[in-house]
C-alpha cells in the first residue's frame, strides 16, 4: 500500500530513476529559482516540460488522488488569494502554475529517489567539506525523507480504519481531534519500529557507503535544465 500513496519511492527503470540524485535535486533547484523571476508563459514552459516527465515517469495520479486533495484546497486558497489581492488574471494564473510546478518536482522528486541513495550521492559530496561530517548530514536527510511517507500511511491507515468501525461523528473538531490523535500514536509505533529495525542493523549514520556514479543520462538531464531555463526567460 505503501508504494502506491504520494511522495513514496518507486523502483523502476526510467530516465529519472537513473540520473543521479544530487543532478536531480540541483536540476529542481535551479528550475524552481527561474519561477521566482519569469513570465506565466515562461512558467508553462517548465510546468509543460515536468508534465512530460511525470507522463513519462508514469506517475500513478489516480492513486494519488486522496493525498492531492489537500495541495489542492492549497492551490484553491493561494489562487483565490492571489485575484483577490491584484485583481489580475495574468498574475492569478502565474501563481496557480508556478505552485503546481512546485507540487509537481517534489512528486518527480520524491518518486524516482531512493533515500538511500540521496544519503549516498549527497554525503560523498559534504563529507568533502573542511570540518563537516558529510555523512552524518546526509544520513539525517535520510531519515527525515523516510519519515515523511509515513505521515500519509498513517493518515490512511486512521481513516480506513475508521471507517471500517463505521464511526460516525457529527461534531467535526471531536472528528479532527479524534483522527489527529490516531495519527499520532499510529506514527509513534512506525518511528519506533524504524528505530529498532535500525538498531537490528547496526545502523551507523557516520559510516562511509559506497559513491553514486555520475553517468550520461546526468548530463543530457543537465543539457535539458540548460535549454528550458533560458527558453523560460526569453518568452
């Protein structure tokens, strides 16, 4: 069930899966830089461009629906916001696309990146650093990545099973209050076993792993970046 909820790892071979993370994340960064300074049509080219590569990525958005429910009363409450506040329909538009952009990279994201592989790309590339332990930082990275899935498989493990016990309440902060607690003790037994699979393991966060090759897939990716941002500002 995991697998199939937002911002989960999936396994599988695509372009996006084989670039290097670090390439990936510093791909986003500077795309994400360009939306603060360019036109709407300059953002339609990026949002057009990471469209693409969710279709080809084969995002499973139906599947997603349930989690996208609550970017979407965001995208709802900052569109409204926007019009209401300028009055202006380019500018309205602008900031609709720009915070699904947004949405849309971190899904690209956090669907083709391993947290594992994030710690290993990125704390090759600290551990470089004057008096920084590298690893460490990634492998705190790391575990943060794999805790944030968890938020949303508890979130549907509350409700299913709340409805399964056909609860229904007319009071909706003692239905808040209720499934906010659910929530909460259901993530405290997941970090709890996450933190005694890891122990089991012998897990040690300053412990060099084994460096993530850069490759061409990386380099036609970073092409990609260095064609679509001046195209995004020339428009």
């Amino acid at each position: 069930m995991a697998e199939a909820l937002i911002f989960h790892y999936r396994k599988q071979d695509s372009f996006l899966n084989h670039c290097n993370p670090m390439t990936k994340f510093l791909s986003v960064i500077v795309l994400c830089l360009a939306l603060i300074y360019i036109s709407l049509w300059g953002i339609l080219i990026i949002f057009s461009a990471l469209l693409i590569a969710g279709i080809s990525q084969r995002l499973p958005l139906r599947q997603y629906q349930r989690e996208l429910r609550f970017f979407l009363v965001l995208l709802a409450l900052i569109t409204i916001m926007e019009y209401v506040s300028s009055n202006d329909w380019l500018r309205t538009a602008s900031a609709f696309f720009r915070f699904s952009t947004i949405i849309l990279s971190g899904i690209l994201i956090a669907d083709s990146t391993a947290p594992d592989d994030l710690a290993r790309s990125l704390g090759s590339l600290l551990d470089k650093v004057p008096f920084i332990n590298g690893w460490r930082i990634a492998s705190s990275i790391e575990l943060t990545l794999s805790l944030l899935p968890m938020i949303f498989d508890a979130s549907l493990e509350a409700n299913t099973a709340r409805k399964a016990r056909l609860e229904i309440r007319r009071n909706p902060y003692r239905t808040i209050i209720g499934l906010s607690t659910s929530i909460f003790l259901l993530l405290l037994d997941k970090a709890e076993d996450l933190s005694l699979a890891l122990e089991a393991r012998n897990y040690d966060p300053d412990m060099p792993r084994t460096r993530l090759r850069y490759g061409r897939k990386d380099a036609l990716l970073c092409l990609l970046v260095m064609l679509i941002t001046p195209a995004s500002f020339v428009v």
